[in-house]
C-alpha cells in the first residue's frame, strides 16, 4: 500500500508541474506577467509562481485553477491537456 501512495505522490506532482507549464504557455500567449495574471486571479504572484513551477506545498483549488483558466480565456480542461 505505501508504493501504492508514493506513487499516486508523484503522479500528482508531476500532473502539478504540467498544469503550471500549461499555465505559463498560456498565460505568455496572453501576453501577462505574472504579476497580471495574478492580479486578475486575486492571489499573490509568489504563489502564482509556485503554480506554475509545480512548487505548490499542498493542492491547488479547483476555485484557483477556475480563476486562472478564465483569465487566460481557456477551459479548465485545456489546464489539463499534456502534450
């Protein structure tokens, strides 16, 4: 059962680290700093940043994600979209 957590850990992790990479395709297809994006979404840049580097200590919302993807003006499922 541990391997069975560690893994599902990682996966998350790793599935974090895709949406931010998709968050700041986005968001410089937009044209935005991070600073603007962040304002738009009413959270700090420092952790706009932790999103989009997949440093994000604990889950992101599904209330944030929402946030960001209206914002850049794309459905929360292209967040989710790995090439």
């Amino acid at each position: 059962m541990k391997n069975v957590v560690i893994k599902m850990y990682h996966s998350y992790k790793e599935v974090l680290k895709q949406v931010g990479l998709n968050i700041v395709y986005y968001r410089k297809v937009k044209n935005l700093t991070q600073l603007e994006l962040a304002e738009k979404v009413n959270i700090s840049n420092t952790y706009l940043s932790q999103i989009e580097c997949g440093l994000v200590k604990k889950f992101v919302s599904l209330p944030v994600l929402i946030d960001i993807s209206n914002a850049l003006d794309v459905s929360i499922s292209e967040l989710f979209m790995f090439k």
